[in-house]
C-alpha cells in the first residue's frame, strides 16, 4: 500500500471515531444535567445506535455495496449526519431529540462498516496493514475526549457541535479518498444474506449457541457502562471527566499488544470469561469508588475497558471466525453484531435506564442517584452470565490453534 494511500486511510479512521467519541461519551451528562432528562430516556437516546446497528446492515448489503463507490456514500452519509447532528443540539424536549437523534445514528452506523471494507479494498495485506491504520480510530476517540473534558464541555450541546462539524470535515475529505467501486453489481441479496441468517444452522453446535446466549446477554449489563458511566463521575464531583475516560482507550491499545501472549497460555474459552469477570470487577469498582480516598477504584474500574472489550469481543469475533465454514463467516460476523450490538445493547440501553430511574430522587431541580445500588445490577448480571458461561461453553480449539488466530481490531 503506497504511503498517500496509507495516510489518507489513517485520517480517515481518525476523523470516524473522533466525531463518535466526541458527542457520546458526554451526552448523557448534558441529557441529565442540563436537559434533566429521567434515566429511561437518557437510556433510549443511547439505544438509537443499537437500532441503527440493527437496520444499518440492509443498507450496507441490499444498497452501499451494489449501486454506489464507497468513497462517494461515506461521503453522503457523513455530510447529511453531521446537519442533522447540528440540529439534534438544538433540540430540548425527549421526542424530537430522539427521533432526530436516530435519524444521525442512521447516518452514521453504516459508516462503520464502510469504512473497514474501504480499507480493507486498498490493502496488500489487511491482516498486517488493518491494525496500524485502525489504531488511529482509538486515538481520534481519546483526542475528541481529552478535548472536551479539558474544555469543561461535558454538560453542553458543544461536544454534539464539535463532533457536527467534525463530520462534516470527514464528509469533504470522503471524498479525496481511493475510488472503490460497488463489488457485488449483479448480484442479488436476499434477507438471508444481510441479516446473516445463514449462519443459524451453526447454531446446531451447543457451544456455539452458548457463546451467541452469552455474547447477547452480557450486552445488556455492559451498556450500563456507555450510557451512564460520564453522568456518575460528573455527579461525584470528578474533574475531567470524560478525559480520564480516554484512559479506557489507552487501556484497549495495551491489552490489544499483549493479547497473543494470552492467547498462548489461555486459550478462547478462558479469555472469554476474563473479559466476562472484568465487566462485573468494573461495576464492582464502580459500586465502591468515590472522589476521595477511593478514587483510585473509578481509576481502576476505567482502565479495565481493555480487558473488557479485548478479551471479549475481539476473542468472541476470532471465535467466530475460526468456528465457521469459509462460505460462512461474514454472515456469522454479521449474526453475532445483530445479536449483540444490536439487540442487546437497545435491550441494555433501555434496562440501564430503568435501573438509574428506581435508584434516583429529586431535591428541586436537582437529581441524585444512588450509584452503589445501581452498578451493583449489572455487576451481578454479568457475574451471572459468567457462571453461565463457565458451566456450559465448551470450546473444541486448543490453546495452540486460538493462539495462530489473527487479531483484527475493531474498536469504541
């Protein structure tokens, strides 16, 4: 791959997850503090990205990938998002910042996607090339974060503008990128294929319909964390927020390096369960920190983001790669990110809102919240999936062939 092509795709990458982390990591402390919006609806705000996931593979497969160059919708999608974000921050009352809130993250969503198989197309080697141009996504996740919080940003509509404005610049650079034509013109999708259905009949296999139960049900305690993580440390007083939540992402880069050294002297079931045990550690953190002598427990809890998302996620996506035939695998990618970024994390979004709701009382204009009995919930939830888990996945790959998968990495 030639050095413009190159630089071209890690600004790319950059600008993509600058402008996500730069509105969704604070924009339920402006929903709360500002907009003093109740926890259900903080939590269903969130949950717009999750029915985005849900829809956004329709148009990848039955549109994006037939009719169109990638370059020039990426291009569509991100100038006609960033507008609509812009207008979603104008917006003060629940129902028209839901519904045009759910109108970007419509926009937006199938960005994701497009965005890998762009690179993916101007790649030699993507297994070598992928990682080093994907990191730069995580970065521009940490720098939109540091930028906030160090500007005191957290509880505005700012961080929504920024990231506007933001996509609006990637919309106009979409277009200087490599041309990369529609692949599969001819070819007719059916629902099957989009949705990926075909991979139901590996479904046969016990073990894997444990991993598809586990991966779905942990999606629900685990958006506790995305929704309402910035909130809880803005009410206890912690300065920065949402820049020391960058810390998370530097922890995934970390966990990332090191993670074939796991690999090798764990193996994929046992990796899957660190990632389980440290999603229920995080909460538990949680549930025991504060802003004095144990803050170092919300540092701690923080940091575990890597352990959590890597050895989960990235080891449940080389999972499933490894367990399904050839003709199989990208539906079964696509089965597995319908089942849990999709359906699990709108499940989660709105149960995390409920849970924040029961645990939450009103002094005047101002909202408390009893955060050690909320992230007690889905401590205990995900140490149940874990126990789940432990008791009936049974992985048929031994240490040494988990320890020949490829990492590839897609990171929030």
């Amino acid at each position: 791959m030639q050095f413009n092509t190159r630089l071209k795709l890690s600004v790319m990458m950059f600008l993509q997850y600058f402008v996500w982390g730069a509105w969704s990591v604070t924009m339920g402390t402006w929903l709360a503090q500002t907009l003093h919006f109740s926890g259900e609806q903080i939590g269903l705000a969130y949950g717009t990205t999750a029915l985005a996931a849900m829809i956004s593979p329709f148009f990848v497969g039955m549109v994006a990938d037939r009719f169109f160059a990638t370059e020039r919708i990426l291009a569509v999608l991100h100038l006609i998002g960033g507008v609509v974000l812009f207008y979603t921050s104008t917006q003060t009352s629940f129902v028209p910042l839901y519904v045009v809130l759910l109108g970007y993250t419509l926009c937006y969503m199938p960005t994701l996607a497009l965005t890998n198989s762009l690179s993916f197309r101007q790649m030699d080697d993507p297994g070598r090339e992928f990682p080093r141009i994907r990191v730069l996504g995580t970065i521009g996740w940490i720098v939109a974060g540091l930028f906030v919080g160090t500007m005191g940003l957290e509880a505005t509509s700012a961080p929504m503008r920024l990231a506007a404005a933001g996509s609006i610049v990637l919309g106009a650079f979409c277009l200087l990128l490599p041309h990369t034509p529609p692949q599969k013109t001819g070819h007719r999708a059916t629902w099957r294929e989009v949705l990926g259905l075909d991979a139901l009949k590996l479904m046969r296999d016990s073990s894997f319909a444990i991993f598809v139960l586990g991966s779905f049900l942990i999606c629900i305690p685990l958006q506790f964390y995305y929704t309402f993580t910035n909130p809880f440390l803005n009410e206890l007083g912690v300065a920065n927020a949402a820049g020391k939540m960058t810390l998370g992402q530097m922890s995934e880069i970390f966990f990332m390096l090191v993670m074939p050294w796991f690999f090798r002297r764990l193996g994929v079931k046992y990796m899957l369960l660190a990632g389980m045990a440290a999603w229920a550690a995080r909460y538990l953190l949680f549930a025991g920190g504060n802003n004095g002598a144990l803050v170092w427990m919300l540092y701690a809890g923080i940091l575990l983001h890597g352990v959590c998302y890597d050895f989960f996620f990235v080891t449940g996506q080389i999972y499933v790669d490894r367990k399904a035939p050839g003709d199989l695998r990208a539906a079964a990618q696509g089965f597995i990110a319908f089942a849990t970024l999709g359906v699990g994390m709108l499940i989660g979004s709105w149960f995390s809102g409920k849970i924040v709701d029961r645990f939450a009382s009103a002094s005047g204009s101002e909202v408390r919240h009893m955060w050690q009995s909320i992230w007690i919930v889905p401590a205990a939830g995900a140490a149940a999936v874990l126990v789940l888990f432990a008791l009936l996945f049974r992985s048929a790959e031994s240490r040494e062939a988990a320890a020949s998968a490829s990492v590839e990495v897609s990171s929030r």
